[in-house]
C-alpha cells in the first residue's frame, strides 16, 4: 500500500515520468512476437499507458495537443510535394473508401443500438468511442438538445454518450493497429514493408534509393591509374572519349599541362568519368597501375537548385552547350530531381527552375558549374524552426475554423489544420529549397515521439475511467464497441481489396487507416512501411473522413 502511495505520489508529481514510462514499456511490449503477430510500439505504448493509469494520474491535454500536431504535421511535411502530385481523377478511390466507411460505421452502430435496445447517448457515445472521432461527442450532444424531451432526461442521454466513449475509445484505437498492420497483410498476401519499396521505387523511375550504409558494388563514377604505354598522345584526345585527366605524373613529380600536352611513356595518368568510358579511355593508354601512391584527389558530389532563368525551358542536351567548355570541364550530371522525383536523364529533357541538378566532380569545378546555375544546397542538421513554427501555427489557425452546415458544426480540428498546412509547407519547401530545412532524422524524431506520446497521454487519461465503467456496466457495452470497431474496417477493407483492386499493400493500408482517422493505425503502418508511401493516400482519406465522421453524431441520434 506504501509502494502504490509512493507511485502515486510520484507519477503525479511528474507525471511526465509516466509519459516516458509507458513509451518505454510500450515499444518493449510491441517488439514481441506471437507467431506472425507484432503488437507494435503505438498499440503497445497504449496498452501500457492504460495499466499505468490505474494507479490515478493526473497528466494534461495540451501535452497531448503538442505532440499529435508534431506528429501530423512532419508527416505533412514529408509527404507535401507527392500528396498535391497525386490529387485529381486518381484520387477518387480514396474518397470511395472514406465514404464508404462513413455509411458501413452509420449502419453499424443504428443497428447495434436498436438490437441491444440502447438509448441515443449510449448510441452516440459508442460510435464516438468505437470510431475514435471525438467531435462526434459535440455534434450528438447538440443534437440531443433539439429533440425537445426534458432537461433532466437529455442530461441523462450526454452522460451517456461520455460513458460510451470511455468504455469503448480503448479498443477503438487499437482495433484499427490490428486490422491494418496485421490482418490486411494477411488478406492481400504481401507484406507493408515489400509493397511500401515496390512503390517507393515505381515513384522513383526504377532509381535504386540506397540506405544509410549502402553503396553500389559498381559505381557510376569512377577514377582510374593508368600507365602511359605508348608517346605521343595528347590530353584532348584522351578527353574526347567523355573522360576527364585530372592528374598526371612525370618521373614521381606532378605535372602540369593543357588540352596541348603530350603524354609520354611511363606518366602516369588519372581518368575520372562514367565507368565504362574510363576503361574504354584507359585501353588507349596501357595498363592500370595497381600501385598509384599520391594520384587521389577528392570528388563531390553535390545538389544545385536550378535558378538561372536562362536556362528554364531548354533541354539538357541545349543546357550543356550553353555552358563553355572550360565551364563544364570535369564535371559530370549524376540526375536531375523535380518534385523529389527522378527523372529519367536523355537529351531532350527540359529544364524546369526548380529542378534539384546533381553534379559531380572536384569542389572547384562543380562549384564553377554551380556558379552558372544556382545555389548549392548544403546538408545540415538544423532545423528551420522560423519556417516550421509558422508552419504549425498556420496549421493549427486552420483547425479553428468552424463551418456550420445547419445545426452540424463542420472542422478540420488541430490535426486535420496542422496536416494540412504540412503538406502545404512541404510542397512549397520542395520548390524553395534553400529554406525550411528539416533534416530526416529530425522529422523522423517528430513522428515517432509525437504519436507514441499521443497515444500515451490518451491511455493515462481515459484508461482508468475506461476500466471503471467497464467494471460498472459489464462488458456488454465494450463488446459493442468492438463490433463498431471492426466491422466497418472489414467491410471498407474487403470493398477496397474485391471493388477498387487495391494491389499496394502500404498504399491500401494507408488509405483504410485514413478512411476511420485512425491516426495510432498509421503510425504503425508507417513504421511498418520503413517509408512515407503511405502518407499520400492517408491524407486524402483522412481530410474526408474527419468531415463524415463528425456527421455521424446527429445521423446516429435521428436513427438509433
């Protein structure tokens, strides 16, 4: 009894303690394996936060506040430039799978509640709960006043709606991890994280993307000793196979030279250039000099913004020949990105300002080349916290936008705010990229802490009333729950899977964990993923699916 005081005491002393506790607890319990089955650090982080609420903490909703818009709008963020490229006729499948989630979850809970004979509060509330939509609380409260029954019994059906809620919100937020992190993968029969690097490289043109630690076994690039066999030879010739000479030594001692300069027998030459033009280059000179001690030189590689006017509109093959030949000397095109997508590098390619041009060569000569195209962008670790702190207040002036539709007060909220004003600031810091920088592992840092506090910081709130309600009223009430839960999730998914032919698992799960709002589910399905794949489709359906939702509220007092 002393020990659980002491907790107490402590836990609500700082009850950030707890916070972090139940994060810790919960990604140790997620890693565990049942067969196949993963919990998962989101779902486990919940699960965890729920038993340590036993004990009575008190923790605040601005906590929780703070870290889901972190969360939402970093995965705004990230996914900006891909989201706006997919809007239009493609996105219709999206929108199919929101509505028809709204309509299965409306018909679920009427049903429910006429079957097992349940007032309109108790109605609401399991549909608040079961479906995880909060506003759905206010808009069934509001419709409960106008039905001109007495005060006293409408206070009796908004108590109900809360005590629906807290019963059934647990398993609301983790059915959802379940169905799509779990039971999808089953259904389609291929894993998030396969699917998730298909469509990362569909969306990449075919461009292998190589992992922190990775690195090609045959290198596009490449620099090459070669010892002179034969005199007579000069520099021009040998750069006229698309190499570059960069160094050359004469007797041991470097040697300085021009376009003009002869070589002679035994120098020793170093050709930088594409791979197979070196050893081409390097069989008119003689043979490859395994042991070349002071020929290295330093090669960069290096991302240039492309803001030269001149240059927008012309192809690539019209670009080159803009730039002198003492300009462009040395330095070659590794690609060019637009939109964070690479294309495809041929002659006819025109150049759009914008355009992320990636160069290599030494430092001098790329920054020659640089110096005629645009600004280099520079890697680093901080964060443009002017940009993104506007970034999230936008985002979160947005969400207290209220747009009434009768009597149904219809917004975004701060989450639907700040992932929309993600995706803005994402996009347009994919076309100002010299500003609002927010380095990877940073944003990785916002999503995962962001959502894993969210979901703690629910469990420590509402689990102990959860409990005690559960403890009150039986389990009728949760076991409805579950039915609202799952459910419409199984019908959506089975109609996303046989009637829209969904055929990306990451992309289907994203859209399915984005059609109920399920913002836990999509923090598993983006661990998951290893990727941002999932995003684009989440977002769509999300946007939607917090409008319908919130709808549900005096649909499910009219009919139940």
């Amino acid at each position: 009894m002393e020990t659980t005081i002491f907790v107490k005491t402590l836990l609500n002393s700082c009850p950030e303690i707890a916070l972090f506790l139940a994060i810790a607890i919960g990604y140790g319990i997620g890693k565990i394996r049942f067969g196949s089955f993963q919990l998962g650090g989101v779902a486990g982080s919940l699960l965890a936060a729920v038993a340590i609420s036993q004990i009575g903490i008190h923790i605040d909703s601005g906590v929780k506040a703070v870290l889901f818009a972190l969360f939402i709008y970093a995965v705004g963020f990230q996914s900006g430039p891909q989201f706006f490229r997919s809007l239009g006729r493609q996105s219709l499948r999206e929108v199919l799978m929101a509505v028809v989630l709204a309509i299965s979850g409306l018909l679920t809970v009427v049903a429910v509640a006429r079957i097992f004979s349940l007032d309109k509060g108790l109605a609401a509330g399991i549909a608040a709960g079961g479906l995880t939509q909060s506003a759905i609380i206010g808009t069934a409260s509001s419709a409960l006043e106008k039905l001109g029954l007495p005060l006293a019994q409408v206070q009796q059906l908004q108590g109900n709606v809360a005590v629906g809620y807290a019963v059934t919100y647990i398993f609301g937020s983790l059915g959802p991890i379940i169905l799509c992190v779990n039971i999808l993968p089953w259904l389609t029969k291929r894993s998030i994280r396969e699917d998730a690097l298909k469509a990362e490289a569909s969306q990449m043109g075919g461009v292998h993307i190589y992992a922190e630690g990775e690195q090609s076994a045959l290198p596009e690039f490449v620099g090459r000793v070669f010892t002179v066999s034969h005199s007579g030879q000069s520099i021009n010739q040998i750069e006229n196979t698309s190499v570059t000479i960069e160094q050359i030594r004469r007797n041991g001692s470097p040697l300085g030279f021009t376009q003009e300069t002869q070589l002679a027998q035994g120098d020793l030459v170093l050709l930088v250039g594409h791979r197979a033009n070196v050893m081409a280059a390097g069989q008119l000179l003689g043979p490859e000099a395994h042991n070349a001690d002071g020929m290295d030189i330093v090669m960069v590689q290096r991302d240039v913004c492309l803001s030269n006017k001149t240059f927008a509109g012309k192809t690539v093959a019209e670009c080159v020949q803009q730039l002198s030949p003492s300009t462009r000397h040395g330095v070659y095109l590794l690609g060019i990105n637009r939109d964070g997508k690479p294309l495809p590098i041929n002659d006819s390619l025109q150049a759009v300002l914008g355009d992320i041009v990636s160069l290599y060569g030494t430092s001098s000569d790329v920054q020659r080349v640089a110096a005629q195209l645009g600004p280099v962008l520079t890697t680093s670790v901080k964060t443009d916290l002017v940009f993104h702190g506007c970034g999230l207040v936008l985002g979160l002036l947005i969400g207290m936008i209220v747009i009434r539709m009768g009597a149904v007060p219809l917004t975004l909220g701060s989450g639907g705010g700040a992932l929309l004003s993600g995706l803005l600031f994402g996009w347009y810091q994919s076309k100002h990229r010299t500003s609002g920088n927010l380095p990877t592992p940073a944003s990785s840092l916002l999503v995962d802490l962001g959502l894993s506090g969210f979901v703690a910081v629910t469990g420590l709130q509402t689990g102990q009333q959860a409990v005690a309600t559960i403890m009150e009223h039986g389990v009728t009430l949760f076991m409805l729950g579950v039915v609202v839960t799952l459910l419409p999730l199984i019908v959506t998914m089975l109609f996303g899977r046989y009637v829209l032919r969904y055929d990306n698992t990451a992309i289907f799960a994203g859209a399915l964990a984005g059609s109920r709002s399920a913002n836990p589910a999509f923090g598993e399905v983006l661990n998951k993923a290893g990727n941002s794949v999932p995003t684009t489709p989440f977002a769509i359906t999300y946007a939607v699916a917090n409008v319908l939702l919130t709808l549900l509220g005096p649909l499910v007092v009219a009919f139940s």
